[in-house]
C-alpha cells in the first residue's frame, strides 16, 4: 500500500509528499479554480457560485462577494506554496478547500450528480476524479 | 406628584408582561436552517473535517451529520440567526460543499 500523500507532523505542520506529476496535476487543479473564481465566462465559474438561499431571486451581495472573496484567497495560497514540502494549518486548508472545489466543479460540470452518473462516467474523467479523491481523503486526514 | 403604591405595582406588571410578551415573540421565531446536500464525489472524511473546522463540533457529531447527508440526502446542520446561517452556508461552500439556507417550516 503506497505511503500517505499529506502527513500532519508534530510541530503542526502538513507534509506534502506529492511526487512532480502529483505537484503538477495540484498546480493545474488550483490554477483552474483562480481563473474560474476570476472569469466569468469559465466553465467552472458557475459551480463556484451557487444559490446560498434559493427561494430568493437574489442573494445578500455580501455573502456573495465574502465567498468569491475567500475562494480566491485561498487558490491563491495554494498557487503560492504549491512548491512547499511543509504546510501551515492555514495553507493546507487552503489546499483542501481548493482541491475540494475542484473535485465539485469537475463533478457539476460533467453531470455527474448522482452514483449512477458517477458509475457511468468515462474512464478519463473517472480517473480525475479518483485522484482527486485520494489528495483530499489523505489531506483531510490531518485535520 | 409621588404615584400611589398600587398603581406603581401595577405598571411594574405591565412591565413584565410587555417584556414576557417580547421575549415570547423571540423565541418562537421561526430559525434558517443550514442544509448540506449529498454529491456523489466527496469523502466522506472531506466533510467530516470540514464540519469541526467550520463549527467545531466534536468528532461524534460531525460523524452523525455526514452519515444524515449520506443517507438521507441532506442534514440540517446548524439553526439559527439568518445572518449567521448566510455566514455558515458561505463557509460550507468555500470548502466546497453543495450548502443552502432554508427557513425552518
């Protein structure tokens, strides 16, 4: 069985044991999630912004700005400490919200929105999505 | 002009009663809900650790919560001020759960 991807050491600081392809495929993955938080004609742009309360036409602009706000600021801390070997508790969990926005959008966007449709799913796009979800199962593990 | 004792008493009770009156009105607010909605691509552990981080729940809790989303579909989980509930949806979706308000019916 092949060692964790992310170990939380004691001095309280995240490990990363990404190889470069997995770096590579995290530096992808966060660059998305900054130009789909900045451009709204990105594919992912609309799964980052859903309805916080959909029996309103409109939601409060300043929920809507706080998430678009704080979604950024965290693609961009992943952006920033993608070479890191050591993460502080705020990095890492920006990394595990970015990567966990990314898993989400790649799912909307794809349709996939029920086990079926994950079942059914191609096997290129199966396989982003399992590797998505090993990053976030071993990272999240260290909160 | 001194006001007589049993009228003093009587407006103290008025008093209370407006403020009981108030109070009860309160209290049977009816709160918003936060709801977490079930996808089929998250770890289950994802949103486990996304539940302490955000509310600070205990381990047990936030276990329960997720098995509910899992199950069911959705969970309420947290209730309250509206303000406070929009806050928590945000940060639910910063984390990049599926999250919506509702008013309790």
């Amino acid at each position: 069985m092949p060692g964790k991807l992310f170990v939380r050491r004691r001095d309280g600081r995240v490990e990363v044991r990404l190889n470069d392809v997995g770096r590579a495929i995290v530096r992808e993955v966060f660059a998305h999630v900054l130009a789909a938080e900045r451009d709204p004609e990105h594919e992912w742009h609309l799964s980052l912004n859903p309805p916080i309360n959909p029996s309103n036409d409109d939601d409060d602009p300043l929920s809507t700005l706080a998430r678009q706000s704080e979604t950024a600021s965290n693609a961009e801390l992943a952006v920033m400490t993608i070479q890191e070997q050591f993460l502080t508790d705020a990095e890492a969990w920006a990394w595990l919200c970015t990567l966990q926005v990314a898993l989400r959008a790649t799912a909307v966007v794809n349709g996939v929105l029920s086990d079926e449709k994950l079942e059914s799913a191609s096997p290129e796009l199966l396989d982003d999505i399992r590797t998505l979800q090993q990053f976030l199962f071993d990272l999240s593990g260290c909160f | 002009m001194a006001t007589p004792k049993i009228l003093r008493n009587a407006t103290a009770e008025n008093d209370l009663e407006q403020r009981a009156d108030s109070e009860v009105a309160v209290v049977t607010e009816r709160p918003w809900n936060v709801i977490v909605w079930n996808d089929p691509v998250t770890p289950m552990n994802v949103v486990v650790a996304v539940f302490k981080r955000v509310f600070g729940y205990s381990n047990n809790k936030c276990t329960h919560l997720m098995l509910t989303v899992h199950h069911e579909g959705r969970a309420v989980v947290w209730s309250g001020q509206r303000e406070r509930a929009e806050s928590y949806c945000v940060k639910l979706q910063v984390a990049g759960l599926q999250s919506s308000v509702e008013r309790d019916a």
